[in-house]
C-alpha cells in the first residue's frame, strides 16, 4: 500500500521572509502551520519524493539534555533510503493521514510528533516530560540537494532534566544504527552528518532563542 503523507504547493514558499535554510522567526513558523499546513493535502510519497511543485512537511525534533544533544545514526532499514547511514540530531519523520486531527492544523501536528517520538525512541516515564516541554525553534529548508529540495522542517527542541532517567529515551527501532549524547562541538565534527543536522546545530551553537510560543500537545 502506498504511503501518503501532507504536502503543500510551493506556491506557498513566497510566504516565507526569513528562509534562508534556518528561520526561527515567529511568523515564518505561523506561515508554516496556519498557512502551508491549512493549505495540505495528502498525496502519494513516491510521487512526492520527486515532485518540487510540493513541499513536504516533516516535524525535525532535537532532544536536548543539559548541553548534549541525543544523536542518531539511520541505518539502512530506515525509509528515506538518501540518507543511510547518515548522522542526525532531528526524530521525526511524515505526517500522515493517521495523524490528521478534525480540530486543526495544530492537533495534527501534535499527533505526529507525538507518533514519531513514540515509534522511535523508548522514554520510560520521561515522556510524560517531554510532550510538556517542547518549544517551536523554527523552519528548515535546504534546497542544494535533491532530498532538502522537497522537504521543509517544522523544527523543534525538547529540553530534558539533567540527572533524571538519563537512560532514556533510547532508540526502538532497526531504523537506527548507532545513537549516542554529543555536544554541539562533536556533533559538527561529525563524519557523513546529513545537511539539517548541519544547518540546526550551527543555529543551536549560536544560542538562537527559540519562540516563546509552546507547542501546545494534546493531554492524554
């Protein structure tokens, strides 16, 4: 059965002020959800993967704790198959029609990363925490190479505790082959890093204050 996930016309793009592959200001994050995500459809991915008259929206989550961040490397059982074997700092994946919400773009979204965070990694009850402490950071967009040319990131950061349950979160999945607590430093040294972990974690380095606004997830 073929995967359909959200997408939006890049007609939408000309939205954006501030994109120049990172934005973290507050109106291009609204642009994304109120106007990109209002205006999605859902269509098949393997059409999407090659169609650049879409974006798709993908939620990139950074889970920080102190100051490591969590860091991943996919392995070759995960679903986008040009970024094997790649390092990342952002958990998430699609949005699909699973995670479509009658009450708004915002429940759905919080619907997938909620998804997401569940399917990947393990959090024992340290994930009560986290879907209570997400923040928005910005929006993501690389369009140099043909994966970053369909895709735009709807980023966010999760602040662990320091001290609390550091063996959570741990990875679930077979999509992942490696995974480790980096700081900014390491992680920017690292080998075959893929281009938004790259982005983001010389944005994090600067110290860019994420929006003020919090996600706001549904309480189960």
């Amino acid at each position: 059965m073929t995967e359909k996930i959200m997408v939006f016309s890049r007609i939408y793009m000309v939205g954006f002020k501030n994109l120049s592959e990172i934005s973290t200001s507050y109106r291009d994050i609204q642009h994304l959800k109120y106007v990109c995500g209002t205006n999605s459809s859902f269509r098949n991915r393997d059409k999407m993967e090659v169609d650049e008259s879409y974006k798709q929206i993908i939620p990139y989550i950074v889970i920080r704790r102190g100051k490591k961040i969590l860091s991943y490397m996919r392995s070759k059982t995960s679903g986008e198959g040009r970024l094997h074997n790649k390092w990342s700092i952002g958990v998430g994946g699609h949005i699909n029609p699973i995670d479509k919400s009658k009450h708004g773009i915002m429940m759905t979204l919080s619907n997938a990363i909620n998804r997401e965070l569940l399917e990947e990694l393990e959090w024992g009850d340290a994930f009560i925490h986290t879907i209570n402490n997400i923040t928005e950071y910005g929006v993501l967009y690389d369009p140099s190479n043909p994966v970053g040319l369909v895709h735009v990131g709807y980023v966010l950061v999760v602040d662990l505790p320091v001290g609390k349950e550091e063996v959570y979160p741990f990875p679930r999945e077979d999509t992942i082959a490696d995974c480790k607590w980096f700081t900014a430093k390491q992680v920017a040294k690292l080998k075959n890093l893929e281009s938004w972990s790259e982005i983001v974690i010389k944005s994090l380095a600067k110290e860019v204050m994420p929006s003020k606004e919090m996600l706001p997830f549904p309480r189960q």
